[in-house]
C-alpha cells in the first residue's frame, strides 16, 4: 500500500534536484508491486493470437480493460482523493482538450453507418482516456525525482516485443533465399505486421533513453541493450515512416535540448534547409510532379508508373480529401472504409478484383477529418501543443538534468507520432495509442500540482473508483464481444477455403453480433452468409441478405456484382445490368461485371457488344476464360461467315479451337488491337 504522506509537488517552481543514490529506489520494485502497471506494459505485449484475422489489438484491448479492473480495487483499497483530484486535473488545459476531444466524437457514433462499430470506437477511446489519467494518479502517487515510475516499465514492454520479433527473424532467416534486405511482413512480433511493430519500437525508444540517463551501473546497461536492438529492428523492418519519424525525434530532441545552445541552433538551420531544398528538388521534378498531379487529378492511377505504396496513399488520399469536401461536417465515425469505394478504385489489380480493400487512408489526420470533421482533428492537435509547450517550458526551468532529459524525449515523441500520422495509422493500433496515452499523461503530470497533500483526509471518497468499474464492465463486454466475432469470423474463412459451406454459414452466423457486423476488410458478415448460402446452391433468402448486405456497404463492388448476378439469373436482365453498371461506376476493370455484361449481350444475340466488353478486360481468372472462350467462338464463327478468306475450311478448325482463340485474345490484349484485327492478321501469317 502507498504511503499517502507524499509531499506536496509544485512542478512549476522545481528546486535544485539533489540525486538520490541507487540504494534508496530500485526501478524492478517499482515497477513489480504495481499490478495495473504489470497489466499494461509487462503482459499486455505478450497476448496475441495468430488464429484471428487481427491477432492483437481485441485481445490487448481485454487486457487494458482489465488494467482498469485493477485500478479499481487500488484505489478504492487506497481510500481515494477524489476531489481533490478532479479540480487538479479540469485546471490542465491539456485535460480540457482531452475530455472536450472524446466529448465532440460522440454525435458521430449516431451519424455512423453502422452504429454498433461506432460505438465500439467510442468505447475503445474512452479506455484510452481513462488509462492516461490512470498513469497520472501513478505518477503522483510513484514517482522519483518528478519522473513516474511507470516510464521505465515501457523499456521492458519493448524488450519483449523484440524477443518475439527474434522468433519470427529466425523463423525468416530460416527460409530458402531470405535475406535481411527484404524482410516479410511476418517478422512483426506480437503485433499486426511490421510496421506496427517498428513503430511501436520508435515510441517506446523515448522512455529507454530516458531510463538510460536516470541509471547507473547495472541498469544502464539493461536500458542500452534494449535501444539498441529496438534500433536494430527498427532499421531491417525497413518502415519508411518509421525512419522519418525516428530522423524527427532525434532532430527535436537536440533542438529542445540545446536550444539555447547558439551554435547548434544555427547547425540545425543549416541541415534543415539543406533538407527541405532536397525535398523541394524532389517535389519539381517534371516527371514525379506530373505523375502526382495526374493521380490527384484522377487522370491516372498509381499502377501505371509505379507499385510503391506511397502512390497507392495517395490514391486513398485523394478519395479521403473528396469525401471531406463532400461530409465537410464529418461522414461519421468508422464510416471511412465504407465511403472509400465510392470515389473510385483506380486501377490497381488487388483493389480492382475486391480481394483487398483498404480500411482507412494511412492518414490518421485525413481519417479523423473524414470521420469526425476538422474540429477533432484541431483539437487533438491542441492536446500535443498544449503537451510539448509545456513539457519544454517546465523542462526549461528545472534544474535536474535527469528531469530535464525526460521531458524534452517525451515531447520530442509526441512530434514523432504526429510525424507517423502522416503516413501511417497508429491512433488505430492498440500498443501504439496506449504509448501515445503515456506521453500525455507525462504532460498531463508536469502541467499539474500533485493533490496528494500531507493529512489531507477531508476530502477523500470512495465513488470516483467505481468510474473505473464502470468503464472496466462495458468495455470488457463489448471488447469480448469483438473478439467472439473475430474467433468465428477466422473459423468461417477457414471453412470457406476448405469448402466447408454449412460450416462456413455457421460460424458467419456466430459471428455476426452488434459490435461486429465487418469483417476485417469491411466487407459485411451478412455477405459471407449469403455466399455461403450461394455456394450451397440454397435460393432460401438470399437475395434479401444481399439487400441487407448492399445497406450496410452500398458501394461494394462484391455485393453489388453479386446482387447482379442473381438477378441475371432470375431473368431480370435490366436490374441485372443496373447493377453491374453501379460496379464499373466503381472499379471499371472488375473482371466479374465486364464478363456478366458480356454474357448478358452474347445470350442476346448482340455478339459485337460483348466483344467491345471484353476488349476491355485487362484481367480475369482461370474460371473466366471458358465463359470467355464460348463468347470469343461464337464471335469468330460470325466473323468467319461475314468475311471471304481464301482456305476458310482450313481455318474453321481453327475458329473452333478455344485455346487458340484464347491465345489470340490474350494477344489482342498486350498489343492493344481489336481481337477480330489480331484474329485476321494471326490466320494469315499461317
């Protein structure tokens, strides 16, 4: 139990720190006799599970929701100070923006598509919000020399994240041909993939340095070891992100540490200079300013110059800016990768063909204004300006190094993270938006007066922890929830590769709850019911659950195919052809709606029609190409009726041999020529 004679610390006026020796404070015991502490940063890095479609973030969500349970019976053991707490914290104008930022999202959980989904958002960032106040009552109840205990328990989270990530390196490492140049997305420890892993090494790596400075002997050395080999992951991940997050947080650092430093002041000028001049350069350049003027214009996609993902954002940048300028309000929250579609796929051939879909535009900036109109996103930035202000402004006036050091790393982290913003989504990743938690209750500490006052017993209370309780019971539900729908939601993609139908219709059906109705390329449960029905060969309701599946994603290329297809096959040729015009609205190049609307104008006599059809299929599968071949025979026997060849009888077997039609028709393609030209040309030349 803590001892509740802690004296009154006044943060803005720091005294001269006297070092305290190694002998009266040890970091393990701190950290051990903590257990919400051992719950979020020692076990919560250890829970994952490769069976789910996401193997971490549901289940490291459980474990923050118990961290809260935890919490609870702390402090109510604890006798806590209520009041006192709550005027200190609503005086932080850090706090202020924190409450007001959770505050403002909640119409947009009722403007969602899918209220369910919102609301398991809302839930999930109201578990964040509690944890970083619940790390900064650890703070003022543990800490040393102003710096809280808790910080040095993250170096530990990051040594476990790299001895998973040593398994799966060695696992790599173990492959024929693998080489550290080229590192799989497996190699991601207990996380997504790789790039969540190297970014949740980048945000720890504050807290290292800042153990690194406070220890000696022994414990500086556990420290260096730790950053080393998250530096070392951090460069064979190969995340570019992540590189220009971590070139950030060192340049910062230096600059918040020696800013009174002349010298380096003028240095660090000089080299920034240097780099914008290098990105300027970059930037006019002809070739790459044309190419990236062309993709936001949509004159042209990513895949016709180029595979890198950076093109491939900016594709999904483009459609997130479109659907700003048309929900300048905000769409409503998770609505994003619903919305995503309806702008356009461009035509790159995994977002084409509806194998892959993207979920949000690697933009947390550009998400959050979609969702939730530009006032969240302002006021999240508030709550980082407010945080690096006066972290570096208390920093500033302290006279211990120790102090010093650990509040300019932090603030150098939060200009890191935003960095990361940029170009990646770690407000929606469980470990790194729990680092994020950490840096603002940093901030959130030195911005306050510790409350805790010397036989101070009249204001103490017993109700605030149940708060706690509360939030710990509804989140673990609805996080137990989400999983139960992920278990299942796994099993029925299992069931489905093996051909298990009325498996795979009842684990969709288990699935399906309140808080999960997507699965985790935002395709709606209710679809891989209906397929699972379609695969059965069962007409039983199948086209209402596709109905229901289209309201809950109306622009979804594969339900709005599928759709189609029913109709096409009930005889309601003009719904049929409505639909597969809705998908090429959509993605002109899915194979699916181009060879549908083919067969639908073969079956009608209108052969020349659904050759100009398939003159525009750039792909289509194995299963396509004997549908393909019947139309492309019966087209070259017209052909053959209409045109007067020398030798026709010589050439009719070759009319009649789909494989050389399918040879013809796959030349026509790559040389860009109308197939009954390549045909005529072809049958000359032998």
């Amino acid at each position: 139990m803590a001892d509740l004679n802690i004296f009154r610390i006044d943060i803005s006026n720091v005294v001269k720190n006297k070092e305290q020796t190694s002998n009266k404070f040890s970091w393990q015991s701190s950290i051990l006799h903590k257990p919400s502490i051992l719950f979020l940063f020692i076990l919560t890095p250890i829970v994952f599970s490769n069976e789910l479609q996401d193997n971490d973030t549901s289940l490291k969500l459980l474990m923050l929701s118990v961290s809260i349970a935890v919490a609870f019976f702390y402090y109510r053991k604890n006798n806590f100070l209520a009041i006192s707490v709550i005027r200190t914290l609503t005086g932080s104008n850090i706090v202020k923006c924190y409450v007001l930022y959770l505050i403002l999202s909640i119409p947009y959980v009722f403007l969602a598509q899918d209220i369910g989904d919102a609301l398991y958002e809302f839930i999930r960032a109201t578990v964040f919000v509690l944890i970083t106040f619940l790390l900064v009552l650890h703070a003022y109840r543990h800490h040393n020399n102003k710096i809280p205990n808790w910080i040095f328990a993250i170096p530990c989270s990051a040594l476990i994240f790299c001895l998973f990530g040593f398994k799966d390196l060695y696992e790599f490492i173990m492959e024929p041909g693998a080489s550290l140049l080229a590192i799989k997305p497996t190699v991601s420890s207990t996380l997504g993939n790789k790039n969540f892993f190297a970014e949740t090494l980048l945000f720890s790596l504050p807290f290292s340095l800042i153990a690194i400075y406070r220890y000696a002997n022994t414990a500086r050395y556990f420290f260096s070891i730790i950053s080393i080999v998250s530096l070392f992951f951090i460069i064979v991940l190969k995340s570019v992100a992540v590189y220009i997050g971590l070139m950030i947080f060192v340049a910062f650092l230096l600059l918040f540490y020696f800013k009174s430093n002349k010298k380096f002041r003028i240095l660090l000028a000089v080299l920034t200079l240097a780099l914008v001049s290098i990105g300027i350069k970059i930037a006019s350049d002809q070739i790459i300013s044309t190419k990236v003027t062309q993709i936001i214009k949509g004159e042209i996609n990513a895949d016709k110059f180029s595979k890198a993902s950076t093109f491939e954002r900016m594709i999904m940048w483009r459609n997130s800016v479109k659907m700003i300028q048309e929900y300048p309000m905000g769409a409503g929250w998770t609505d994003w990768k619903i919305l995503f579609p309806k702008y356009g796929l461009g035509d790159e051939a995994y977002m084409q063909e509806g194998s892959v879909k993207f979920i949000n535009p690697h933009n947390d900036y550009l998400y959050m204004t979609a969702e939730r109109s530009i006032l969240s996103t302002l006021i999240f930035l508030a709550i980082c300006f407010f945080s690096i202000i006066r972290l570096t402004k208390v920093a500033h006036r302290s006279d211990s190094d120790h102090f010093k050091f650990a509040c300019y790393s932090i603030a150098a982290g939060i200009v890191s993270f935003l960095s990361v913003m940029l170009f990646s989504f770690p407000m929606e990743r469980t470990y790194s938006f729990l680092l994020f938690s950490s840096f603002i209750s940093m901030a959130i500490f030195v911005d306050t007066v510790n409350p805790i006052k010397k036989n101070q017993t009249e204001l103490r209370s017993n109700w605030l922890p149940y708060i706690f309780l509360i939030v710990f019971l509804i989140s673990f539900l609805t996080f137990a929830k989400r999983l139960n729908g992920e278990y299942h939601m796994t099993n029925s993609m299992k069931a489905q590769k093996a051909k298990q139908w009325s498996k795979m219709e009842f684990e969709s059906k288990a699935a399906l709850n309140f808080f999960y109705q997507y699965d985790f390329t935002a395709t709606p449960i209710i679809w891989h019911i209906a397929r699972s029905k379609l695969y059965q060969r069962s007409n039983e309701n199948m086209l209402n659950l596709m109905i229901q599946a289209e309201q809950q994603s109306p622009y979804h290329v594969n339900i709005l195919s599928d759709i189609g297809s029913i109709y096409y096959r009930t005889g309601q040729f003009s719904k049929a052809t409505t639909y597969y015009q809705k998908v090429q609205s959509i993605s002109p190049q899915f194979p699916d709606a181009i060879i549908n609307l083919a067969v639908m104008q073969h079956n009608q006599n209108n052969s020349d029609s659904a050759m100009v059809l398939l003159s525009t299929l750039n792909r289509y599968s194995v299963e396509h190409q004997a549908i393909i071949g019947i139309i492309l025979q019966d087209a070259s026997k017209r052909w053959m009726r209409k045109t007067d060849f020398k030798n026709k009888l010589s050439y009719s077997k070759w009319v009649d041999d789909p494989i050389f039609l399918m040879y013809v028709y796959k030349k026509s393609l790559n040389e860009n020529k109308d197939f009954m030209t390549a045909l005529s040309d072809t049958l000359k030349k032998m």
